[in-house]
C-alpha cells in the first residue's frame, strides 16, 4: 500500500465550498500538503465536498474529520444530495482518528469526500492533509487499442 498521488487525474479534481487562497491542492498535493503553512479552507460553512477522480481502479486505505461520508464513482454529487443520501461508507470520527490511524475502505475511480462537520464546530472547516494509500490496479488505455479488422485480407474465410 502506498500513496495515490501518481494515480490521481488532476485535470478532474475538484473541491466545492473551498475558500480562495486555500484550495485542495494545498491538503492533496504531495510537496504543498506537507507546508504546515499551507492548508484546505471551506468558505461559506463547515462543508466541504471534494473529488478525486484515479486513473485506474485502486483499493483505498486511509483517511481522517469529524461527521465524513464516502461517494464512489458519483463525480457529480451535489451538497443537497450527499447530505439526504446514504454514503458507500460514513465515518464519525473522534480527536483520537485525527492522530493518523487509517480506515478501511473500497476500490474506487473516483472519490467523493463530504466533510459533513468539523471536530470543534467551527464555522470553517481546515483540513492540512489529504493523503489517499492504497493500491492501483491495471491500466487500460483505449486509446491503444488496435483495429484488427484492417489485417484480415479481402473476404474470404478465415484458417
């Protein structure tokens, strides 16, 4: 088990509610997340909902606030319905879970964090770091997939 960082399409990473100036690459990307200065912020309230598409299936192992539920493979899960609706996974955490202590989860492609509340019921929510462990599956890239059709010689029947 190791870090997911290389298997995480940035290019589709997404954070609703952050506040400008302390966005989700700080908390998830490795070299910001590690800059005690540096940290996610939500804006207008406690909540936050990010997600973090991979770029093939991987087993998660680890996570970390207060009131969390897991979506899988639902990128467009809004705060109203992830709030009404049942996670793959929740979690209540304690002050203790905070200290690093990683939680079992699911094979996934893409991940949905909704940060339902914080530990002191703050107004915001900070988190310092986001680090995602688990194991990557197999690639596939359709792109090099090869059109077979095209060596198969005039009409005739295959030997």
């Amino acid at each position: 088990m190791g870090d997911l960082n290389p298997t995480i399409d940035w290019s589709a990473v997404e954070c609703l509610n952050q506040k400008p100036g302390h966005g989700i690459d700080f908390a998830l990307k490795q070299g910001l997340r590690e800059d005690d200065g540096l940290y996610l912020e939500s804006d207008t309230d406690e909540q936050l909902l990010i997600h973090i598409p991979f770029n093939t299936a991987c087993k998660l192992s680890g996570f970390a606030p207060k009131r969390v539920k897991l979506f899988v493979n639902r990128p467009t899960i809004g705060f109203s319905e992830a709030a009404d609706s049942a996670g793959v996974q929740e979690f209540d955490l304690t002050e203790a879970d905070l200290e690093g202590q990683q939680l079992p989860l699911k094979w996934v492609n893409v991940l949905t964090v909704f940060i339902e509340s914080n530990q002191g019921d703050e107004e915001t929510t900070i988190v310092q770091k986001v680090a995602v462990f688990g194991s990557g599956g197999d690639t596939f890239n359709v792109a090099e997939i090869k059109d077979v059709s095209k060596a198969r010689s005039g009409a005739g029947a295959w030997r």
